[in-house]
C-alpha cells in the first residue's frame, strides 16, 4: 500500500520538474492529495506513475504562452482542490488553455481572460484582423458519468492498495443499468453527488482486498455493485482494471442533444456580455471551444460517422436547428470548435451538410 505521508512528497518532486505545470496546477494538486480521495484525481494518478501525462501538459501550457495572456493568472484562481468537483473542473480550466493554444495557431492575438463580475462572464476577448471575437471555453464531459467515475475509483483504488498483482478486475453495465440509463442521464445535476458518494461507501479498500480473495479462489464469479448497475468480473492483466458499458440505441441523436445544449449554455454567457457591454459597430463573432470530443469517446466518433452517411438527413437536420437557435440568441456569427480525427485536430463544425 502507498503510505499516505509519502505521497505529497513524491508528487511534489514529480511536479517540481515540470516548471509551467508546477506554477499553474502545482497549488490545486497539493491540496487535492491530501483529501480522502485523492486516488480519484488522474493527475495525482499520472504522476506517481510516470505516464507522461504531466509533460504533455507541460507542452500544452509552454505551446499556449500562457504568461503573455492579459489576466491569466484569472485562468486557474478558481481551482480548489477541496472543492468536491475539482477533478471535473481541472479539465474546464485545460480547456480554456487549449482554447488558446488553437487561437494562436489560428491568427488570433490580444488574448484576454475575462474577469468575471456579478454577471455570467464569457472566458476570452480576442482578435483576427478587424473581428472583435467573443469566446468561452467548455470541456464536454462523458455522458456517461457513473461508469466514468467507477473507472476512476477503481484505477484508483488498485494504486493505493497495490492489490490485484495477479489478475487485473472488469466492470461492465448491466441490463439494469440500460433500462436506467437515460433517467441518470437526464438527472445528471442532480444526482452525480449523492451517485459518487454511494460508490465511495462501497467501493473501499477493504472491499477490493475481499473481491481480490474471492477472485483467487473463483476465477469465473461475478460480483454485482453499485445496486446492480455493474458486475464486476476477473481479467488476466495484473493490476489492471477495465469499465465497458453499452451504447445508446439512439447514441447520434442524443449526442447532438448534448453538444446543442452545451452550445446554448455558453453563448447565454456570450449574449449576456453582449448586452452589458456595448461593442459600437466593430464586428463581433461568437466562439464556442469544446475539448473533450475527441474518438476516445465512442459515441462522438459515432456522430461524426452518421454525419457522413448517405442517410444522414435527419441528423443534419438537427444540426440546422442548433445553428438556427444559435444564431439567433446571440444575433452574430457563431463558430463551434470541436475535436475530430486521431490524433485530435481541432477544427470548426460543420453547420450545413458536407460534400
């Protein structure tokens, strides 16, 4: 088992060594590792295990001069890692350095994190050529929550109590989980506190020392948890851990739902700027960057697919009706950026059919 008093210490060291990365995240990180929980955070995980993630992000925040940035440092102040939901804000706060990292290899300049006031705040001014261009930053988050921070919780639980050194475990949704998915979906605001504390009551190391002597000893039995919504089975790969779960009959439909309303949500803000703060008559764009779609999640590579599929009618037909909503909240033109391809480029969303 990791020593808890060690852990603060070899993080730091491994942090130390990334300069732009220790500065910015560096402060959140040391408050996240030493809460209950700190296993959950895939940074912390990242680190301690010298996945190279931490120099990736290294390269992203040199690659988006970050310092050069009017009010950056507003950027990161809200990052608290004992803030129940730091390990799902950190990466809204990559968004909004990824955001900047495209803009500058997109011609833009004068850079400028907003400073939010007593309204909702977009995140960035900036310019290309003689547009004045409004932009907010969003990291789309899986649609699947739950299996998500199953995944996390697990992943984090075999590093702490180095468990499982002889097979590795696999958690699948199960018939119950489908025949609740969409309400979990819906409620996600809701419910994803009260579902996160349910698993962390249940999924604890003493429960992953008794799963791992009931493997040994029954190689085929599986284990139901989370009230039945997973079951928990043996794989060969030592220390590993997998979570699967299936795909939504209607997985195109509703992934355009999400990308629809997180479109909304950040244009509300660009539209709220809009009208506290005359712009006289310089051209104005709204620009909406999402991180987080990319193929790694399936039913984002699946929505591109349908898109580009002879019978794809009713999907862009659904794209048309978000641009109309679009266009029509914030009353100027409107880019999506989003994630496509392996690696992942980012590129503006196609709003009327392609070829």
């Amino acid at each position: 088992m990791i020593v808890k008093d060690c852990i603060e210490d070899e993080l730091l060291q491994k942090i130390k060594q990334q300069q732009l990365f220790s500065r910015y995240f560096g402060p959140s990180l040391r408050q996240r590792v030493n809460t209950c929980h700190w296993f959950e955070n895939r940074f912390i995980r990242a680190a301690l295990r010298d996945t190279g993630w931490i120099e990736k992000h290294e390269r992203l925040l040199r690659e988006a001069d970050i310092a050069t940035v009017d009010n950056s440092d507003e950027i990161f102040s809200g990052l608290d890692g004992h803030d129940p939901d730091y390990d799902l804000k950190i990466f809204d706060v990559l968004a909004e350095v990824r955001l900047i990292r495209w803009a500058r290899d997109n011609g833009y300049s004068n850079i400028e994190k907003l400073v939010p006031g007593t309204q909702s705040t977009p995140d960035f001014l900036m310019r290309n050529g003689e547009i004045l261009t409004i932009a907010e930053a969003k990291h789309f988050r899986e649609r699947d929550f739950l299996p998500e921070f199953v995944e996390d919780r697990l992943i984090g639980l075999v590093l702490k109590t180095r468990c499982l050194n002889q097979f590795g475990i696999f958690a699948h949704t199960t018939q119950k989980y489908d025949q609740e998915r969409e309400k979990l979906l819906r409620t996600r605001l809701e419910s994803e506190h009260q579902y996160r504390d349910s698993v962390r009551e249940e999924l604890t190391e003493e429960w992953l020392k008794r799963l791992e002597v009931s493997l040994a000893e029954h190689p085929e039995h599986e284990t139901e948890i989370v009230n039945g919504l997973f079951v928990v089975s043996r794989s060969e790969a030592p220390y590993d851990v997998g979570v699967g779960w299936g795909l939504s009959t209607h997985g195109v439909e509703l992934m355009l739902e999400k990308l629809g309303g997180n479109l909304m949500k950040a244009l509300q803000q660009i539209r709220t700027f809009i009208d506290g703060n005359p712009l006289g008559k310089v051209p104005i764009k709204a620009l909406v960057f999402l991180s987080g779609t990319d193929p790694t999640r399936i039913e984002w590579d699946d929505m591109w697919q349908a898109l580009y599929e002879a019978d794809s009618g009713t999907s862009w037909e659904q794209v048309e009706r978000i641009h109309k909503e679009a266009s029509q909240l914030v009353g100027v033109p409107v880019q999506l950026i989003v994630g496509k391809g392996s690696p992942v480029r980012y590129v503006s969303f196609p709003w009327t059919r392609q070829g």
